[in-house]
C-alpha cells in the first residue's frame, strides 16, 4: 500500500511539475515580450526626446535667421549701411546682390584673414590681379542698385589681407 501511495505520490508530482512548467512556458514569453516592449518604448522615447531638442534648435536658427533678414531688410530700406549685420556667411537678398555688393559684408573684413575668408564673406572676385611679384589683389566691381558702378578691393600679401579698399555705395 505504501507503495501504491508512493505512485499517486509521484503521479501528482510529475502532475504539478507539467502544471508548473506549462505555466512557465505561457509566462515566460509574455514576459520576454514586456521586456521587449519596454526596450522599445525607451528606444521611441530617446528618439522623441533627441527630436525635440534637434527641432528646439531649428526653431532658434530659423529665428535668428528671420532676424537677420529683418535687419538687412531695413539696411536696404533705410540706404545706410549698418555695421551690426556680422554673421558666419555672406548676406544678400532677394534682389540678386552679390554678397560683395552688401556694404556690411565689407565691414566684417580684417586684416590678417586668409584668401579663402574673404571669398567666404565677399563671393568669387569680379577679377584677381595675380601678376608675378606683384601682391595678389581681389577686385570688386559692378552696378549696384541705387549707386550705380562701385568697386573695392581687397590686397593680399603671403595669402592674408593687409588692405581693404571697401567701394562707395
């Protein structure tokens, strides 16, 4: 008899064990599967957050970008060159004005920048005067709304600015 208790013993045993590890089965992948759910709701909200920030960023170089053509705006309105219009790249507007053309472009110019520099702020030169043992000079020169022809230039000597001869407007 003990034996036979020992079966049903067994039996119930092996039954709980089948109990428990179907439950496991059943539970583990609804919890590998939070798991991987959450993984993805962190990746989404890391994402979310870096878009933000990239559009915080946008929205304060559009403004400033608005401001500096509300500046220039009044610049060409008003016919008086303001100093205070001192960006990374060269200003022009919607009136096809070369950069050079814009007299605050000229105002950003100082001695000791590099070729490269100035044609960064003024554009390519209308001509270059390169000849042999002479310093390089950039020369600026065209119609200008409302001035008529102007010209400036700028010389070089061992590639850097030492004179700026800014034109007329």
């Amino acid at each position: 008899m003990s034996h036979k208790g020992g079966g049903m013993r067994h039996m119930a045993l092996i039954g709980l064990i089948i109990f428990c590890g179907v439950g496991f089965v059943i539970a583990a992948p609804a919890r590998i599967h939070g798991q991987q759910t959450n993984a993805r709701i962190d990746a989404l909200n890391k994402e979310l957050a870096l878009i933000r920030h990239v559009m915080a960023d946008q929205e304060k170089r559009v403004s400033a970008l608005e401001e500096v053509v509300r500046r220039f705006q009044e610049e060409l309105g008003s016919g008086k060159p303001r100093g205070d219009l001192r960006q990374s790249g060269p200003l022009t507007s919607t009136l096809s004005l070369a950069a050079w053309q814009v007299p605050g472009n000229w105002d950003r110019l100082k001695s000791g920048m590099s070729e490269s520099q100035v044609i960064s702020i003024l554009g390519p030169p209308t001509n270059v005067d390169r000849t042999t043992g002479s310093i390089p000079v950039l020369f600026y020169k065209g119609e200008v709304p409302g001035s008529g022809v102007v010209s400036g230039n700028v010389k070089l000597m061992e590639d850097r600015v030492y004179l700026v001869n800014k034109p007329v407007f």
